[in-house]
C-alpha cells in the first residue's frame, strides 16, 4: 500500500489531471520521449512516421512530434482510430489493413521516405518500415527486433536505435533518472498547457486485471488502461 521513492525521481503530478489520468502518463510520456528526441533525434519540418497512433505511446508520441513542428504520418486500424490521431495532430493517418504504409509514405513524402520511423509494434512491422525510412534515415523500434532481415535498412544507411524506458530503473542508472524525471517535468508542463493530452480509455478496479489485460491485447484500445485500488 505504500513505498518509498527517492525525491529525486519524482515529479509533480500536472494539476489538471487526476490521479487515475496521471497514472497513465509515465511509461508513455518517457518512452515516447526517449524514442522521439534522445535516439531519434526528430527536429521540427522533418517527417516522421509512427505506428499505432492512437495507441498508449503511439498517441502520445503523435503529439509531442506535432508539438515540436515535425509532419506526423501514423497507422492506425480503423476510421475511429483515425479521426483520433487527427485529433492528436496526425498529418496523415494511414490504414494499415486497407493501405500498404510504406507506399503511402513515399508517396506523401515525394518518394524520399520519412526522416525518422517510431515502431510500437514488432519485428514484422519494423521490417516492412525500413523502404519507408529515406536514405540515412533513423528508426526507433520498442521492441526486441529479432528474426527480421537488416538488408533494406544496411542498403539505405539507416541508424537503428532500441529504447527501453525501464533500463535507468533496472540498473540503477542515475544521470538517466534525472533526465527521466525532466522529461516528465516538461510533459507536466506541457499537459497543463493543454498541449499534450493523455487520452484514458477505462479503469479497472484491481480485481479486474484480468479483463484489464484482455482489453489490452485485443488491440481495440486506443489510449490507456489504468488500474485503481480502493
């Protein structure tokens, strides 16, 4: 029911949120952060491409990319979802079932690619991202990218970076803490602002959890699911 935590790894929680809104900030915010601007380096006027849009750190991902003033394509699963990222600031959301996104990247993109991809969703979907990427392109993938062929991104002189928020926690990485908790100091901010928002599909009660995680992998969610204990 309780713990300690370190007052140097904490942030203020943004005063217009609740608590059961700002539980569902943290992984999203510093994952989508990490992603975006410490291994992709995406600076405003460039085009990026992010999978799962109107997912947990796809949709804030969206928004902290528009909010910088980069070009926003995202895939999506259906016309609910993409009505959502654009919503969040998508330039172009792109159904993945009914659109190959790589064409519609090139083609959006005058046949150059996106300067930078953010893959949610796994190795399959990262391979087929790489045609997408321009030459000397960066991608940033979540997940663990085995089993896929490298040929089309080494062809085109594309960086690949992992991300993995938990890391700093795991193996007590310091100076990665701090800057863990400025980025969610700024995102804080930024909510607060009314420039990022946090899009709360449901809470569960804790005895729930159960139905919590099929909700979860069903892959009709958009947003985030937020457990709460009485």
């Amino acid at each position: 029911e309780q713990t300690v935590v370190d007052e140097r790894w904490v942030a203020p929680k943004p005063e217009s949120l609740s608590f059961e809104q700002a539980a569902a900030v943290p992984l999203v915010a510093i994952t989508a952060w990490e992603a975006l601007f410490d291994h992709g380096h995406l600076t405003e006027g460039e085009w990026t491409l992010i999978h799962a849009g109107a997912g947990g750190v796809g949709h804030v991902a969206v928004q902290l990319a528009a909010d910088a003033g980069a070009r926003v394509l995202t895939t999506v699963g259906s016309a609910d979802k993409a009505e959502l990222a654009r919503a969040f600031g998508a330039h172009r959301p792109l159904l993945y079932k009914e659109t190959d996104f790589a064409d519609a990247a090139l083609e959006t993109t005058g046949a150059t690619g996106v300067d930078l991809a953010l893959d949610t969703v796994g190795p399959a979907t990262l391979e087929a991202t790489f045609p997408a990427v321009r030459f000397y392109g960066r991608t940033v993938t979540l997940l663990d990218p085995k089993g896929i062929s490298l040929k089309k991104a080494r062809l085109r002189n594309q960086s690949i970076a992992l991300e993995l928020m938990l890391s700093p926690l795991f193996f007590g990485l310091d100076a990665a803490r701090a800057h863990q908790t400025a980025i969610l100091e700024q995102c804080a901010r930024l909510i607060d602002a009314g420039r990022l928002r946090i899009h709360l599909q449901r809470s569960f009660p804790l005895e729930e959890a159960a139905e919590a995680h099929r909700l979860v992998e069903s892959g009709a969610m958009t947003g985030k699911a937020v457990l709460t204990v009485a």
